[in-house]
C-alpha cells in the first residue's frame, strides 16, 4: 500500500502548459480524497509556493489534515505546518501559501519538500516542479498559457539564464505574497480584464512592492482599458507596467533583468555588509572570558575546595560547597555576559513606502539589521500581509543551522533570533491605509498630508510638470509649498541615499526614484517606525528613516 501510495504522490501532472496538479493516494475504503492543484507549473526560487487543496470528507467523521514541510535545516530556512479540518459528509477547498526559501549562504536553488498526513493517508511526501536547474539568482518569470506557448522561446533567447514557467490564469490568486517570488509576470490584455478585482488589486501590490507586469492587448483600445487600471502610465508604486499591442515586449528588458538580478541576489546572498554591521556594533567574542572562567573555577572548584573549604578532616562539605561553587561560578559568567551585551538587543531598520491612494493601500519594501544580547524569547507575530526574507544571520557559530516556524496564526518561532547574533533581513507588506497627500492647486499652493508622521521634507510634481517643495509637513494640516526644479528634486532624492545606503537604501530601491506629473516623494529622518512593520519586540531600533512617494490626490479650485 505504501509503495502505491508513493507512486501517486509522484505522479503530479500539469494542468495544460501552466499549473500544477495532483491527487494524493488514499485508502478507497476511506471515502477520502484529496486533490492538490496550483497556477504555478514550476515552484519558484523564494516566496511562496501557493497551493489549492481539495479535500473530500464522504466518511461518517470529522477528520483533519496536516500540510506541512518536510526537509533538511539549512540556514535561513522557513518551515511550515497547517491543519485542515473537514467535517463528515462535506468537501472543502484550502487555499495555502507554502515558504519557499533559498538557502542564505548559497546560490543554489531549492524547493520544499511537502507531506501530507491524515486519515485515509499514509504518510508520504512529494515535492512541487522544479522545472530546470537555474540558480536561485536568475530572473523568475510567469506567463500565460497563451503567451508561453507563443513567447517563451523568444523571450529566452533574449535573458540568458531565464527561470520560470506558465501560469493558469484561471486559478491566479487575491493574495499578492503567492506572486513574492517572481519578478515579472506576463498576461494577454483580455485575461487582465477577465480577472476578479480581488485578484487585480493582489496584482497591484505585487507590481507596488517592485514587480514587472507586461501586458499584451489586441486592439490599442484594449490597451487604453487596461491601462486606465492604473493611476499611472508606467511606474506604478515601486513597480513598472507595461502595455504593449499586438506582442509581447521586449522595450527595457534589459533593466528589468539587472533590477531582478539585483532582487535576486538580495534573497540569495549572504548579506553582511560592513557598513551595516558598523551601525549594531559587532557581536564580541567571549572566548578569552571562557577560557580564564573555566581556570579560575576549576582552581576553585577543585584545589581550593578540596584543601581549604572541605579540607581533611570537613570532607562532608563537598556535598554543599560543591553545588554552591557551580551555582555562583554560573550566576557570575552570566552576570559578566550581561553586562556586556545586555538584554534584548539594538538596531538599525529603512522603509521605502508607497501610498496607493487608488487601492487606499500602503505597501512597504523594508530592510533591517539587528544585534542581539541576552534573550528571552525568540518568537513575534507577522502580519497576514507581510512576506519576510531572511538574508544574514551571524555568530559564533555561522555555520549553525537557522531557521523560522511559521504557525497557521504567521506567528514566527524558532532559532532565528538567538542571543548574542546578528541578523539581517527584509520585509515587504502591504497594507490597507487611508494615507494620502492632497495637492492643493493656485497662486499659492499647499499640500495636506494624511501620513502618520511628519514629512522633513517634500518634493511635489504638480499635474502641469511644475516642481514645488516644502519641509516639515505636519500631518492634517495646509503646508504651503516653494517653487523649485527638477534637479534639486534629484539632488535631495540622491543625497538620501547616499546618506542611508549602508542600512539598506539601494537594496529598498531608493535610488530608482522617478517622479511623474502628479506624484510626490517625501523622507523623514524620525517618525518611520509607524510605518514599520514590527518583528521582535525586544529589540530597541536606534533610527528608522523612510523614503516615501505615491500619487497626489488633487483639490481642483480649493484654497484652503
């Protein structure tokens, strides 16, 4: 039976070109049946691996299923378990995003290994297509069936190392982290307006948070409808769109590949830059401290409790002095290493932010690096919306296997976080948010902002190309704007980065800044840990600084 069962978990088959599906062995006698399916024929090299599980309960009792991952711990490894229940006599669908991480410290490319358990199952475990040997450094790419089928040998030929697969448009998810790991997706003009507005907006995110959605339309009028999906012609959040008639486009190709190469060697690499190193202060070795603790108590503990506290004649005293030597020898290296690194831990964390005032959503593209002393615990609560990538953890022990356990609730425990380490990593999320900037046209204008926090400063390219700026933007109230230019604008954007790069400001896309007609982009210095999403709340973060832009939203005729 097991030998049968084995057989059918790996007999996964794709559902036309794109998408994945598989019906897992049962016992015929059980009346159970399980089916998994997902849109991705290939898993991706990072992100999530979304899946669709079908599970039909025709048995007389409730039953509940285990989903989880099953492989070897590597560093920076993310597992996963989630139960699903089903009551007797019902058959329900799951919709799952399984982690998919690639090793921290390796350029290779890695895939999750599943199982599924439960009743009428035997235990057995299958693993998603891997669809070639790329490196977990190639550009990843999704399409359509229908463009697959008519594009990819093209497109292949002109991005060398080219990782991806088709999509089953009819199966696409309204959650943007099952789109995390790629770095391009490409759809006919007609599927985009045939999907759901749950699904169109999940796209959204996913292209605000830096992804490239090419869009190819049969008619220039298509082009216009599918266009006016967005509030603006390219660049939309942190992302690019692009509309093109009649087939599939290859205008900037050349920068989407070096944008997804540096995405992607962000998720592979090992990141320890010294700069950011600098700012948390270095993890102290204790070795020599260890080594003349270990002396001193074995002097202690041995000669000198032998000869002089429990001498001849007081030997009985070795069943008290003993105990009492090791229990102070322990309180005394721990109070030493205490004092040293402390509680909790510091560090340093950048926010990119875009407002998406059409989706009344705020979407953020966060780094962060963090130093650790004595902790306590070691788990904290991720948000629904966030997607996390660990990219640095640093010790003593570096070559120490590392890794999170996320819980159907996203709380996150494990070994991540450890005392006396080092961590880098990064996060993007999306979230629902009413933040704004509203422009305020006239002889004199203003701009209001809606933010959480106050702007130091703010560059406004009003509908008319017209440059203005002010600074000190407080939220809710009229800030009258100055005239200013173009290259001021982008000196103030490239003095920012320069300024914060070594927390992270090139890897959030700081200096990819472009500010069309009717945007804005703003930083502050303080305030950025309202938009922050949090981790471990033990750790005290020195600065926060942030780098927002977005869309205006505009006042026609006010003067307020």
């Amino acid at each position: 039976m097991t030998l049968v069962v084995a057989l059918l978990l790996l007999a996964g088959h794709s559902r036309g070109a794109g998408g994945y599906a598989l019906r897992i062995g049962t016992d015929p006698e059980s009346k159970i049946d399980v089916e998994v399916t997902s849109f991705m024929a290939t898993a991706t090299v990072c992100g999530y691996y979304p899946m669709r599980i079908r599970i039909a309960n025709h048995s007389d009792g409730d039953g509940s299923w285990t989903l989880g991952t099953e492989r070897y711990r590597s560093i920076g490894e993310l597992k996963f378990d989630t139960t699903l229940s089903v009551p007797a006599g019902t058959e329900r669908e799951f919709e799952v995003l399984v982690p998919v991480s690639s090793r921290s410290d390796s350029p290779y490319r890695t895939a999750p290994y599943l199982r599924v358990e439960g009743p009428g199952v035997d235990s057995g475990s299958f693993q998603p297509n891997l669809g070639g040997s790329n490196s977990a450094r190639d550009p990843w790419v999704g399409m359509s069936d229908e463009l697959h089928s008519d594009h990819w040998g093209d497109y292949g030929k002109k991005v060398k190392d080219l990782g991806g697969g088709a999509l089953d448009v009819s199966q696409l998810s309204a959650n943007w982290k099952a789109y995390a790991g790629l770095d391009q997706i490409c759809l006919r003009g007609r599927e985009w307006k045939n999907l759901s507005g749950d699904v169109k907006t999940a796209l959204k995110e996913w292209v605000a948070l830096g992804g490239d959605l090419r869009l190819v339309c049969d008619t220039n009028e298509e082009a216009a409808q599918v266009a006016s999906d967005f509030s603006s012609a390219n660049q939309y959040g942190l992302g690019q769109v692009d509309t093109t008639v009649g087939k599939l486009s290859f205008v900037g190709i050349g920068e989407f590949v070096r944008a997804a190469q540096d995405a992607a060697r962000v998720r592979s690499a090992n990141d320890s830059s010294t700069e950011r190193m600098a700012r948390v202060g270095e993890t102290r070795s204790s070795s020599l401290l260890v080594m003349v603790f270990i002396v001193a108590f074995g002097i202690v503990a041995g000669p000198l409790n032998l000869f002089v506290f429990a001498g001849p004649g007081r030997r009985h005293r070795l069943f008290w002095t003993t105990p009492l030597i090791s229990l102070l020898g322990a309180m005394i290296l721990g109070g030493v290493i205490l004092l040293q690194d402390g509680t909790g831990g510091t560090g340093v964390r950048l926010v990119r932010v875009a407002i998406l005032p059409d989706v009344k959503r705020m979407v953020v593209v966060q780094t962060q690096v963090s130093r650790t002393g004595l902790l306590v615990g070691k788990g904290f609560q991720l948000g629904d919306s966030a997607w996390l990538q660990l990219t640095g953890n640093h010790d003593s022990q570096s070559y120490r296997s590392s890794s999170l356990q996320a819980d159907s609730s996203g709380y996150l425990s494990g070994d991540w976080f450890r005392s006396r380490s080092t961590q880098t990593m990064r996060i993007k999320d999306s979230q629902p948010s009413r933040a704004a900037v509203e422009f305020v046209p006239g002889a004199e204008p203003g701009v209001i902002s809606a933010i959480d926090a106050t702007l130091d400063e703010i560059y406004v390219v009003a509908p008319d190309g017209k440059v203005w700026t002010a600074r000190d933007v407080v939220p809710g109230q009229r800030v009258p704007l100055q005239a200013a230019t173009t290259s001021s604008l982008r000196e103030g954007v490239q003095a920012w980065t320069k300024r914060w790069n070594p927390i992270g400001a090139q890897h959030a896309g700081a200096h990819e800044v472009d500010v069309e007609p009717g945007n804005f982009v703003g930083w502050m210095e303080k305030g950025g840990e309202t938009l922050a999403t949090p981790t471990l709340d033990s750790i005290e973060w020195e600065v926060t600084p942030a780098l927002l832009t977005g869309k205006l939203t505009l006042t026609p005729g006010s003067q307020r």
